[in-house]
C-alpha cells in the first residue's frame, strides 16, 4: 500500500500522463479536420476559456466536494474528451471538446495542489516540489509516446482511444484509495462561492510570473530560436526543448531537501538569479551550444517557481487553501493567455533573440518578490 506521501507524488505522474497525450496530435487533427493556423488557433483557445471559466468557482467545488473526489470524477473526463476529439472531426466540436477538457483539467489540477498541501501539513514533510517534478516527468512521458506514434504513422484515434482505458484504470488505482485528508486551518469564516484575488496572492503572481512566462515562451520558441539564430542540424535545434524539460524535472525531483534546509526564500532568490543567468547565456549565445547551457540553467532557474508559489498560497492562512490556490492560480493564467500573442509580437518584430531578453526584467522581479514566500504567520 502507497502512503499519502507516494500517492500524491503518483497522482501529480497520472495527471500529466492524462492531460499531455492530446497535445502531440494536435497537428494531425488540424490535418484531419482541414484547419488552417488561423483557424486552428481560434479553436485551441476553448481549452484555456474553459480552464478559466472555472477559477473563480474551483475553491468552492473543491470544499463541497473534496479533492479526492473531484479527481475521481474529473480526471477520466480529461481523457475521454481527448480521445473522443479524434473522431467527432469538426471545428466546433473540437472546441467544444477542449473547452470541457480545460474545466476537468483546472478542477483536477487546483484540487491536487490542495490535496498536495494537505499531505503537506497532515505529514510535516514537503512534497509539492516532487509532486511537480513527477508531472514534469509525466508530460514529458507522455510527449515522447505521442511522438513516437507519430514517427509510426499510428492514427490519433488508435493512440488515444487506446490509452484511454489504461489512463483510466491508473486514475482509479492511484486515487481510490488515497485517504481524506483534513483541510489546512485557517482564519477566515465562511467559505465564499467566488475565489476573488487578494493583495497577497497578487504579490505571489508578482514572484511566479518570470517563471511561467519563461517556461512558455521557452517552450514554444526554443526550437526556433537555434534554428534562426545558429547553423546547426535539425537534431541540435531540437535539443533546446528537451533540455528545458529534463532539468525542470530533475531540479524539481530533488528541490525539497535543499528547501528543508535554506528555506523557500533562499532557495529562490538562489535558483531565480540563476535563472537570470542563464536567460543571458541565451540572449548573448555566440553559439548553440551556449544556448542550450542557458536553456539547462534557466531549466533549473525556474523549476520550483511555480510549485513555491501555489505552497505559500495555500499556507496564507487567511481563508481556505483551495481559494488562495484558485485565486493565484486565476490571475497567473490569465496573463499567460495573453504572453504568447506579445511574445509572438516582438519576435516577429525585432527577432526571437530580443523576444528572449524581454523576459529578463520579470526574471530579475522574481529575485525581488522571494520575500513573499516567507510565512505569513
């Protein structure tokens, strides 16, 4: 029998394992269903107007009903609209499809963060930080299963169809029998219906925010970015993403000791300003090798960010963890919806380089704002 401490660390694995498969298929859906950019882009758009249509309502969903749950419930669906998008092949319905996507997958992911503080406080032990690294692990899994079926020319709905009965048979494995938790105690009254933001998660988006932007912006334009600047080959270019990945993952598998034994401030303030860093290496790259040096740095810059953010919000104190967790979690994302579009801008216009050194101030703001990860009580 898993204890709380694995279990949770298993859910974080699953849940990538659910929500990453579509997204290698993406392109041979487009194909399937006849979408040019443009149009491909519109529809991509329900996934995040679905996962941010449920901020606001998350933390009382998640008090009504528990974490434990809503996983059970919300979780399979995540996998069954992935797998049914790639037969019901029409525009709207893949909106439609993604939009409900997005909501299971907001719901799954506030509720196991809470879930994640609760073993958190029930057990005295940090796991939030692995618990991200096993996610990273998972996505990254799941990206090179995708790919791989792609390599074979194997059908998106022979892929997804046939990995949904085994997602859903793990989410069952891992979440049955995950014990119930008590809620963090906090000083707020009655729970609220709508989880409205605050200055002190304001300030916790303030420290997230080069981290998150960092990694998207990563994500898409890595790749790119040697292609356009470097003359190397295919497999150099290709290089950039993974190595952002595998770094986030190993920095983040191992970031708890080192919290245990500096503190969440330092350990911030440390892995921030080496994210700083290695975003330099990359804007001055003389070369792609250096370039994917910084990529590995700002990897292991920016890995725990995220995870540090949404611990302090959930140990606020001053109301329930899953509201401060939504409230943060809402205004980080809505944001981010709009990063790629100014990203996108400023590459088209002045280069991918400069798109790159953007993103350094918000970085440097991330060093300035640790201080909001030190306990408020």
């Amino acid at each position: 029998m898993f204890s709380a401490h694995w279990r949770i660390i298993a859910l974080f694995f699953t849940h990538a394992l659910a929500a990453g498969a579509i997204h290698t298929r993406i392109p041979d859906l487009q194909e399937l269903i006849g979408l040019t950019e443009g149009q491909l882009g519109l529809v991509l758009i329900g996934q995040p107007l679905g996962a941010l249509s449920m901020f606001l309502f998350s933390s009382a969903i998640v008090e009504r009903f528990g974490p434990r749950r809503m996983i059970l419930w919300l979780l399979p669906i995540v996998v069954i609209t992935a797998a049914l998008a790639t037969v019901l092949l029409n525009p709207i319905a893949l909106f439609v499809l993604l939009a409900l996507n997005g909501v299971g997958f907001s719901l799954t992911n506030i509720a196991m963060n809470v879930e994640a503080d609760r073993v958190e406080a029930a057990t005295s032990a940090r796991v939030m930080n692995t618990c991200h690294g096993a996610w990273s692990v998972g996505f990254l899994l799941t990206s090179l299963l995708g790919a791989t079926m792609r390599g074979l020319h194997v059908a998106p709905a022979i892929h997804l169809w046939a990995l949904a009965p085994v997602l859903i048979g793990l989410i069952v494995f891992v979440v049955l029998p995950m014990p119930n938790m008590p809620p963090r105690p906090h000083a707020g009254g009655t729970v609220k219906k709508l989880a409205w933001p605050t200055w002190a998660t304001m300030g916790l988006v303030a420290f997230g925010l080069g981290a998150g932007l960092t990694e998207g912006a990563s994500r898409a334009w890595s790749i790119i970015y040697l292609r356009d600047a470097f003359d190397v080959a295919p497999f150099i270019e290709s290089l950039a993403l993974p190595a952002l990945l595998l770094s986030m993952a190993g920095g983040r598998l191992v970031a708890d000791r080192f919290i245990d034994r500096y503190g969440p401030v330092r350990v911030a303030r440390s892995l921030s300003a080496l994210a700083v860093l290695g975003m330099l290496a990359i804007v001055l790259a003389p070369d792609a090798y250096a370039a994917l040096a910084g990529f590995l740095a700002v990897g292991i810059g920016i890995c725990v960010l995220f995870p540090l953010m949404l611990s302090a919000a959930a140990r606020l104190g001053d109301r329930p963890a899953s509201q401060n967790v939504a409230a943060t979690t809402l205004i980080f994302q809505l944001v981010n919806l709009g990063a790629p579009v100014l990203i996108g801008s400023v590459a088209e216009g002045f280069g991918v380089r400069m798109a790159f050194a953007m993103l350094i101030p918000l970085l440097v703001l991330t060093v300035a704002m640790a201080g909001q990860l030190r306990p408020k009580d």
